[in-house]
C-alpha cells in the first residue's frame, strides 16, 4: 500500500480500523466519526432542500418481503440470513422494499405525488472475503438511499432535480468532473420487454432533458429496471462509480403500491432509486485518496489546532480556543509543554488544516496568528480571526440550489 491508500491514512490519521473478528465492517474511531457526521449531515441538509423526507426503516426484514421483491431470488447468496420463531429473516442490503412499505401505509392520490423518501440505510451484503477492500468494498455500510414514487409524466422532471442535486455535491466535495452511463436491460431481469422498453427510453429522454451526455454499459442495469451511473474523477484521474439513478416499474407492481389517479382509478407509482454517494463509507475512503490525507477545512476533524507558548499564556489560548468553538468549529488544543515547532509539526501530522498560535505576544495585543498548510500566515485580531474561520470553515449546504 502507498502513503495515500485510505486504509493507511486511516490508520495515520487515527480515523478507522478493520480486524479480523469483524471483516468488512469498520471500527470507526473518534475523529473518524467526527468525519462520518460531517458527510452524513451535509447530505441530510442538501436532500432536505431537494424535497425528500427521512425515513427509517429495519434492518432485519422477513424473507418472504425479499422474495416478493425479487432480491431473493437474484442476491439471495449474498444476503446475510438468520432465523428467529422458526420463520426466516434478512439482513437488509437495500432499503427500496422498506419504503415501498412506508409509500403504502395511508391512501395516496395523484395530489400526493411525487413522494420522496431519503434514509442513511444501514446494509449488509455477504461480500466474498477476497474481494473485500477497506471501506471501497465491504459487507456493512450505509447507503445514501432515496427514493422517489411518482407518476410517469414526473420522471423527466425528477430526474433533472437528482442532476442538480448530484452536481452541487461533487462540486462541494471537490470533485467538478463526471462521466455519465446509461446500463440497460441485463440478461436474467423481471418484467416484459415492453417494460423494459418503455423505462429504457424514458430514462435517456429524461438524461438528455437534463443536458446529460452519456455512453451505453449494455447489459449493466438493475434487475428492475435500467440506472444512470455517474464516475467522479479524482486528482490521480481515477474514476469512481458513486451516483445512480434508476428508473423502476417493476417492484411498485410487486409490492403492491397504488395511488388513485385523477380519473379515479387505481395506478401503480413509477420508482426511481437514487443515490448520490452511493456509500458514505466508499466515499470517505475517496475522499482521503483524493485529498491525500488535507481535507478541506469544512470537513477536516479539526478544523483548528489552537496552541499555545508559555504555561502563563494558556489562558489567553484557552479563551480563544472557546472563541472558535462558539461559532462552530471543532477545535483540538495543544497545550502541552512542548516547544512550538513540535506542535505545529503533531498538528499537520493529523491534517489539521489550520494552526492558530496563541502565545504571550498574541495576548498583549489581542490577536492570533493563523498558519495555514501551505506556511501562509494571518496575524489577526480575535474578531477578524472569527470572520475569516466563518468563511473558510462554512460548510457548503449553507448555499441553497433548490
């Protein structure tokens, strides 16, 4: 492994760890979960701005849901299994059947449409031991699962919020170019070729609505339905295959989901799946690679290292250090009687993209001197220190698309 795998930075950086009673599941630690809640979070404020609502759904589901789905039949093997009362249960590796069943408590009208449902789906999928790798691949982790339930006239319009959505968060993440692919109608699917005709062609209009140029993967879609893929390149020009969207007449039909149309009648809702990351904890591993360890300030676990010179001075740092916090930052004193250099090194040895220097100097006149990464220095004063953290530190989602 080089210095920028993710599983070595996760290790430097004392974010995660993996071991062998538990493989392919990550032992998140401290600042690793500072992280994890930073990601987790910006997503729970940009679906909330796009319209969708949180859900929560189990994670241990009866088989005979997972065989009325079809994911039974198709994933079975990689599903983990268990028994409870004589009757079998799934661990859930997908979320879409559960919130068939949120969609199907109540009666729905074609006023109600379009229903969006967004859930942190926590899944688990009987991975090969072989093919496991760190947080890119592993058997648990959580999806930022979506789905939305809506008539077929509403799917080009849905599909274009998801492009919107989708590009506003790469961007906030780093990452400004994507390639696109439509994966159509795999060999063993459920549905008639009717079916798959109709979503297959309604998906690239809608792509092409959305300004969207994209290459056919034959044969790669769901087995419900066909997906738009979307691969982020990252700085090493790698791509990554996060988003997905995916156009599904199939299990609303299954499951048994309705609405009463504007003619009275009974309909059966169109679903698309959608995705943004994919999984948080795939994403945080890209990230890491991406960023080599130096996220951005907005997602560093400590945004700010305030230390300080002399032993009469902690207070003056102290103070300041609460300064920070007060707006919102996540703060890691240093106050150990170590000289300063030691401390400005230990900081950038955690990627701390900020180190504020708060000594005897700083006090008499009321200011702080900040470091940056790339040795840039500010000597400002408490308040002017205060602005410039608001604007650097300011997570993104603070901006609204929708």
């Amino acid at each position: 492994m080089d210095d920028f795998d993710h599983r070595v930075l996760g290790n430097k950086l004392d974010l995660f760890h993996q071991q062998d009673e538990s493989p392919g599941a990550i032992f998140w630690h401290p600042r690793g979960m500072v992280l994890y809640r930073v990601v987790e979070e910006y997503i729970r404020v940009r679906m909330r701005q796009a319209g969708f609502v949180e859900v929560r759904t189990p994670q241990i589901v009866s088989r005979d849901l997972w065989e009325q789905s079809g994911h039974w039949e198709k994933f079975g093997r990689n599903m983990f299994s268990l028994e409870s009362d004589n009757n079998p249960y799934c661990l859930k590796p997908m979320s879409c059947p559960c919130h068939v069943q949120i969609f199907k408590k109540g009666s729905r009208s074609y006023r109600d449409l379009p229903i969006r449902y967004s859930e942190f789906g926590a899944v688990h999928r009987a991975e090969p031991s072989g093919a496991l790798h760190g947080l890119m691949r592993a058997r648990a982790f959580t999806q930022d699962d979506a789905h939305v339930l809506c008539m077929p006239d509403q799917v080009e319009i849905e599909v274009a919020r998801f492009c919107v959505l989708l590009k506003t968060i790469y961007a906030d993440f780093g990452f400004g170019e994507f390639d696109v692919a439509l994966s159509t109608r795999p060999a063993v699917r459920a549905g008639d070729d009717a079916v798959w005709d109709r979503s297959e062609a309604m998906l690239a209009s809608a792509a092409r609505a959305a300004g969207l140029d994209f290459a056919i993967q034959a044969g790669e879609g769901a087995f419900y339905g066909p997906k738009l893929e979307f691969h982020l390149l990252d700085r090493q020009g790698r791509k990554w295959q996060c988003g997905t969207i995916q156009l599904d007449f199939v299990l609303p039909e299954r499951l048994g989901a309705s609405y009463v149309a504007e003619d009275g009648a009974k309909a059966t809702p169109v679903m698309l799946h959608h995705a943004v990351l994919g999984s948080l904890e795939r994403f945080i591993g890209i990230l890491l690679e991406h960023y080599e360890g130096w996220l951005p300030t907005w997602l560093a676990p400590d945004q700010i290292v305030v230390a300080n010179i002399g032993t009469d001075d902690r207070e003056f740092a102290d103070n300041t250090a609460f300064a920070f916090e007060d707006i919102g930052c996540r703060v890691l004193r240093d106050f150990r009687a170590e000289r300063l250099p030691r401390k400005i090194f230990d900081a950038r040895e955690l990627a701390a993209p900020i180190v504020a220097i708060a000594g005897r100097k700083e006090a008499l006149a009321g200011e702080v001197s900040l470091r940056l990464r790339d040795g840039e220095q500010h000597v400002l004063t408490i308040n002017d220190a205060l602005a410039y953290l608001r604007q650097h530190a300011r997570v993104p989602s603070a901006t609204r698309v929708f």
